[in-house]
C-alpha cells in the first residue's frame, strides 16, 4: 500500500455510501455466516434500501472508516427507544424492523431470549442505550486496527443521554469477542437463538475508558483515526 492508504478516516455515513457499505458488510460477514452455517443472517439480508434508510434515520449513528478513497468500514450505533434498544417481545418484531444486532446469526435471533435484564435482547436499557449494529471490516484489512478506530469513534460520538453500549455476537466468536472486551464490553447474559445458535450480549458503561484508538494487530498498524465531526 502506499502511504495515502495508510490513514484510515473516519467519519459519518451519507445515504450515498450505502452501496458502499452493502458491499463491505456483505464480504465482511459471509465469515460469520460459514461459522455458524447460518447464510441468513440479518447483516446478510439487508437490502440496500434498508442501508440507505438506516444511514439517515433519527437516532442512527452511521460511520464509515476510509483508506485513500476507499470504504474500508463501517458500523452503525442505534439509540434505543424501545423499538431499537428493547426487542424482548419477540425475534419478529426486531427482525421484522431489519435491525437485528450485528453478529447475531439467524432471522430474529436476539429476539429469541426471556425478556430481563441480563439476557440478550433484554429490554431493560430503554432510551439511554446504543446498539453496536452491522459492525464490519473488508476482509483485506481486517486486524490492522480499522474496527479499533471504528468502534472507539462511535463510543466518542454518543451522546450524553446514552448510559450504556450494548451488542450481541456469537458466542463462539472469539476474536470479536476480545475485541469488544478489550473496548471494555462484558458478557451480561447468553440465549440460543431460534436457529439453534449460541450468542452473547455484552455491555459497557459509558463512560469507560476506551482501548488506544489505534494499534497495529496483526497486519501494518494503520492510523492515525480521525474522529467523527
Ligand atoms: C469484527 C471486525 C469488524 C473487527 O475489525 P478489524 O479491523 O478486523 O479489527 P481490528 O484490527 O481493529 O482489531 C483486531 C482485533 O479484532 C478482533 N478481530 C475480530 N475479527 C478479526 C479478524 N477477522 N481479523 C483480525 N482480528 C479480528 C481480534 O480480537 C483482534 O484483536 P487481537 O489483535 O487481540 O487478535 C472485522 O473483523 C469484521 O468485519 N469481521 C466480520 C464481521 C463481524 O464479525 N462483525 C462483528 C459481528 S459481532
């Protein structure tokens, strides 16, 4: 790579890069899918209308991570009310609003846990929650620090009302899983999903103090991060 691609910039998500973030979620999480066998997985099923509309919806914060020209990343963070923050009625009414929590494998599938603080899922965090949603990387630059960079400008971008960042993955995701401890998420609680697949909800206070902004992991160390205006 040449120097220009080495900076990776981070900033908000305009409707016109959802083709863009389409693209990289759909690469990024087909890993995800092989792992649990699971090729229906929300991320998966997104459509680029649902993208487009997610992008610009109130209370959605959408970032993308660039290098050079190129969209390397992305995530969205979603402030709950109880219709993003508090899909314990059901996996229908959560999948059916495509906002199934990122990493989450199957149709519905944080919906599937007993309502409760504790369980994925769980309705309990209300308005002052965020939602880690639709979290990923291109496969070519993963573990050079880009999802570092997006998730800490995300933790920076909530606004003061948010109390708490949650998110569920796999719970047979390792490495997204010390990815997340490292930025200070905990595993609250676990549910089988309604295809069969063990995942985690993690949360973390706000307010924690976030793992460095960049750091080399396993590729060339990428940076320095812009953050978000
Ligand atoms: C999860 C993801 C967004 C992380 O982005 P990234 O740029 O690869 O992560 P970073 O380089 O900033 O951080 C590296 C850390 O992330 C974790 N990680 C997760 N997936 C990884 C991957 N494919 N390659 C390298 N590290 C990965 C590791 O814990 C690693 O820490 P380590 O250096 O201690 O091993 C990205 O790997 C991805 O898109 N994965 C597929 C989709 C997905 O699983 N999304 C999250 C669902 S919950």
């Amino acid at each position: 790579m040449t120097g220009a691609v080495n900076t990776v910039r981070v900033g908000p998500l305009s409707k016109d890069d959802a083709g863009e973030v389409l693209t990289v979620q759909r690469a990024a999480y087909v890993t995800e899918a092989q792992r649990y066998a699971a090729p229906g997985i929300p991320p998966l099923r997104e459509t680029l209308e649902q993208v487009r509309a997610d992008i610009v919806r109130p209370g959605v914060i959408a970032l993308g991570a660039w290098l050079g020209p190129r969209l390397v990343g992305s995530v969205r963070g979603r402030i709950g009310g109880p219709a993003t923050a508090a899909p314990a009625a059901g996996g229908s009414r959560y999948s059916a609003r495509g906002t199934s929590a990122q990493g989450s494998p199957g149709a519905g599938s944080t919906g599937a846990g007993s309502p409760g603080a504790g369980s994925p899922g769980a309705g309990s965090l209300g308005a002052g929650a965020l939602e880690v949603a639709r979290f990923a990387v291109a496969p070519d630059v993963q573990g050079r620090g880009v999802g570092r960079a997006l998730l800490a400008a995300l933790h920076a971008a909530a606004p003061p009302s948010v109390r708490t960042m949650w998110l569920v993955t796999g719970a047979r995701s390792d490495d997204n899983r010390r990815l997340y401890a490292a930025a200070g998420y905990v595993v609250v609680g676990s549910v089988v999903d309604d295809a069969g697949v063990e995942l985690v909800r993690m949360e973390r206070p706000a307010g924690t103090p976030d793992m460095a902004v960049v750091r080399g992991a396993r590729g060339a160390p990428i940076g320095p991060a812009a953050t978000p205006e």
